[in-house]
C-alpha cells in the first residue's frame, strides 16, 4: 500500500482538484477544527446547532461521518489508483463529490431532517459506488472489503438519520458502528504501513537495529481479536463477554505494537506518531474492558481514547505523511507538523484524562481547543501545499 507515489497532472484541473487528497484532506482538516468549538459551546452554553439531530449526536456523527469520512475519502481516492492502475478522480467531478460531502455537513447544521439524511447519505452512496466501480472495472477483487468497510459505515450513517427522522432509536448505535469501523480501519491498514514505513526507516538510518518482525500468523490472530473487540463493542457494549474480547483485543494489538520497533524510530515524527496513534488503540480498548469488569477506569475515558487518540493521532499521522508523499516533498516533519502532533496527543491525554479530574468542564474545553488547534494547523501548514502544485 503506497502513501509515497506523486499522482500524474491532470490538464486543465486545478492543483487543489488534481488528486482526491487534497480537497478531501484540507476540508476535513479545516471541519474537525470548526466542529468542536461549535460542540464545546453546545456543552459548555447551551447553543444548538440548527438541524434536527441534538447537540450531543450531531458531535459524535461530525466527527465520524464528517471529518473522519472525509479523511478516509481522500486516502481512498489516492490509494485505490494504486491499488488498481486506473486513473484518479480529479476535475469536476472530484469538485461534485466534495462539494457533496459539503452540502451534507451544512444540512446537518442548519437543515431539517429529510435534507439532512438525503444529502449526506448521497455522500456515502456516491463514495461506494465510486469505490466499487474502479475496484471491479480493474478486476481488483482482493480489494473488495474495502468497499465492504464503507457499506459498514453507510449503514451505521443511516441509523443515526432514522432517529432524527423519527423513525427509530438507533443514532448511538449507528455512531458507534462507525467508530468501530474506523478503528477496524486503523488495526487493518496500520498493520501494514507502520512496520512497513519503521523497516525502511530503520534501513536507512538505523542498520543496526533489528527490523520489525515479519507477519505473520500471530499478526492475523492479533488482528481478529481487535476487530472482534471493537466489532462486540459496538453491538452489545454492556455485556460480559463484550469486556472479555476488549481485553483480549487490547492486548493483542499491545502484542503486535511492541513487534514493530516503534522506540527505534522514535526520532523520526512522521514514523513514531503512526505507532502512537496505534497505541491508543490498544489503551482504549484495555480501558473499556476494564471499566466494564470492575469500573477502573472513569466513564468516558475508553471512548476518548479510541476517538481522540487513536483516531485523531492516525487521521493526522496519514494526512500529513500522504500529503507530503504524494505531492512530491521530501518525507520530513517540519516544525508545523511536529506541532499537530503534539497538540492532538495533548488533546487525546487532555479528554482521556478529563474524566479523572474533579474540574471536568474546563480540562474538556482545554482539549476541545487543543484537538481544534492541532487540524487547523494542519490546514495553515499543509493547505499551501494541497493548494497548489510544487514548483
């Protein structure tokens, strides 16, 4: 799986409409730091957004079906190029499909519930039907999941618009579907890339160090109990057996972490954030067992873990890591990069950590403005390079 490779210039297209990460990754970056100012002053002063869905799910569904959708649009419109040798979407109808998922972020904020489920579910229908139809026109049939993982998504979407229509009971179940989804993401593809990008970096300026371990049939295994950890999670997340597979798919993905050398690469940002993002995978899950057996670990605390840590650090580990590979610059964290890094890691510890303290509140907003602060300056850092092609 190639983060690396320079996309082919499309004639006539402009820079920002010339491959499928950068509109996707400036907007979502640009949407995760706007979303939560709004949501802290649902929390913190009582305003409220002006569609049909209440403050607390339209939050969680913004962050899933928003920023993060939009993150894994625009790796999927990079990769999947890649994965197949067709070429990328670029051009109008990239800008429609943006435009699109636009519409449906400014329904969900100000429009009524019919509207709101029918343009942000054209999104994720258009999305799949993308997905789909370059993964069978190449005959790239071992891809097929992946278009499977965002029928997942589709589905969970849909869910939290058959509450704000009325119709059913179904938006934390629906939202916690799509974050279980993202995080089947992060143990699947972080499998790959993570020892992949640590052994050539340990090639190239470690040569002493042993390289990460090869995998194998005890990484299938670690992966299987993390999905079904994060799969039971979602389905049934008050029952025993729920806790058990936690814990067992904690530990796994802990086991397959400490197999990729991370502390050997902790000098290099761009590799080392990739293993801190997965490490919240493995922390959050621990805690959720945890807080399910015996109520170690406060409430809110898993969650935050999983959302802001595993799922912030990663989002911004591949955008910022894909951004620089695919537009030509030198694979290098400038002081901006090294800064977001920072920043959405103190936002992870900061709300992870909020459920502990007795000044609940104010650490809350204290994350919300340090999460807020770590995606716009990924957009004052990277936007002039997504905007405009290197020279």
């Amino acid at each position: 799986m190639s983060l690396h490779a320079t996309q082919p210039r499309a004639p006539g297209a402009p820079a920002i409409l010339s491959a499928g990460f950068r509109p996707f990754f400036l907007l979502s970056a640009l949407w995760s730091a706007i979303a939560l100012p709004v949501w802290l002053a649902a929390y913190m002063h009582g305003y409220a957004p002006g569609g049909a869905l209440p403050a607390m799910v339209w939050h969680a569904h913004e962050m899933i079906y928003g920023y993060a959708l939009a993150a894994v649009t625009g790796f999927l419109l990079t990769a999947v190029p890649n994965w197949t040798g067709r070429l990328p979407l670029r051009g109008a109808p990239l800008a429609a499909l943006a435009g699109l998922w636009l519409a449906g972020r400014m329904a969900l904020l100000f429009a009524s519930a019919g509207p709101a489920a029918a343009l942000d579910l054209a999104f994720g229908a258009a999305l799949i039907a993308l997905i789909a139809r370059e993964v069978a026109s190449a005959r790239n049939f071992h891809n097929y999941p992946i278009v499977a993982v965002l029928g997942v998504l589709f589905a969970g979407n849909v869910l939290v618009h058959l509450q704000a229509l009325g119709l059913a009971y179904t938006a934390a179940l629906g939202n916690r579907i799509g974050v279980a989804t993202l995080l089947a993401l992060i143990a699947l593809i972080g499998g790959r890339i993570i020892p992949s990008f640590t052994r050539n970096w340990l090639a190239r300026n470690r040569p002493e160090v042993a390289e990460p371990a090869p995998h194998s049939k005890l990484d299938w295994i670690c992966l299987a109990l993390t999905v079904l950890g994060v799969g039971a999670w979602a389905a049934a997340p008050d029952a025993d057996v729920t806790h058990a597979l936690e814990l067992l798919g904690g530990t796994a993905a802990a086991l397959r972490l400490s197999r990729w050398k991370g502390l050997s690469a902790a000098r290099e940002p761009l590799v080392f954030v990739l293993h801190m993002g997965y490490a919240w995978l493995a922390l959050g899950l621990l805690f959720l067992g945890l807080n399910g057996f015996a109520g170690w670990v406060a409430q809110g605390a898993p969650l935050h873990a999983l959302t802001v840590g595993a799922i912030g650090t990663m989002t911004l580990a591949v955008m910022t890591r894909a951004s620089l590979g695919h537009s030509g610059r030198p694979l290098a964290a400038g002081a901006g990069t090294i800064a977001l890094y920072l920043l959405v890691t103190l936002a992870a510890c900061l709300r992870t950590g909020a459920a502990f303290s007795n000044h609940y509140a104010v650490i809350t907003s204290l994350a919300g403005l340090a999460w807020s602060a770590a995606f716009a300056t990924f957009a004052f850092t990277y936007g002039p390079l997504l905007l405009r092609r290197k020279t």
